[in-house]
C-alpha cells in the first residue's frame, strides 16, 4: 500500500515539474512576441494632457519608433529610440488639437512588432450627489 502512494506522490511531481517547465517557457516567448511598452495618463499640466510611455525592454527589444498621428494620418511627432528601460513623456496641446483622436504607434525594429494606443479626449460636465444619514 505504502509503494502505491509512493508512485502517486511521484507522478504528482513529475507533472507539476512538467507543467510548470511549459508554463515558464510559454511566458517568456510571450514577452518576446510583444513591445514592452505601456502609455499612461499621468494628468495636466496648465490644462493640458500628459501622458507617460514606459519602456521595459531587455537586450533583444531596445530599438523602438515612437510616432504620434492625428486620426488624418498627420505625423505630429516621430523618433527613433535606443534604450531598454525608460520613459518618456507627452505633453498634448488641446488648442491646437480639439477633441481630435490621437494614435500613439510603437513599433519594435528588432522584432517586428507594434502596439497601438488610441487617445481621445472628451470634456462633459459630471455632478454626483452623495446624501448620507447621520445618527
């Protein structure tokens, strides 16, 4: 009886220790088949919009083109950046802008690959009415 949980206790093992090899190795091509980046909204400035993009590359991604457009297709900023972990950030001038849809495109030279962050603007009046009851 003793041999009998002694092989369940080992095949227990042996496919734990498979499925985690698997699951390690599935991860890390998933970091290399996408851009390690992020765009955050960070707040205003003076009114204005600021936006952060954090990089975390390693040595295999550390190429990147960053280009911003307008929904027309009008380039509004371009660069090539080298680096692994940065950030950079956006300051957007509504006045010259509107409310008009602006694409972040970061593409990755080395990899191939490109994520896109879509940014719109929208300004509406919110009012909220808490009414809480007092003892």
């Amino acid at each position: 009886m003793k041999k009998i949980f002694c092989n369940n206790r080992l095949i227990a093992i042996a496919f734990f220790t498979f499925f985690s090899a698997n699951a390690t190795t599935l991860q890390a091509s998933d970091r290399d088949s996408v851009v390690p980046v992020e765009l955050k909204y960070v707040g205003t400035i003076q009114n204005q919009p600021l936006f952060q993009l954090n990089f975390a590359g390693n040595a295999a991604q550390n190429e990147f083109l960053i280009n911003v457009t307008d929904v027309y297709g009008n380039s509004l900023y371009k660069e090539n950046i080298k680096g692994e972990v940065f950030s950079k950030k956006f300051l957007l001038n509504t006045e010259e802008i509107g409310d008009e849809t602006i694409r972040f495109e970061i593409s990755c030279k080395k990899s191939g690959k490109s994520v896109t962050y879509e940014v719109n603007r929208q300004t509406r009046l919110l009012q909220d009415m808490v009414i809480n009851q007092l003892r």
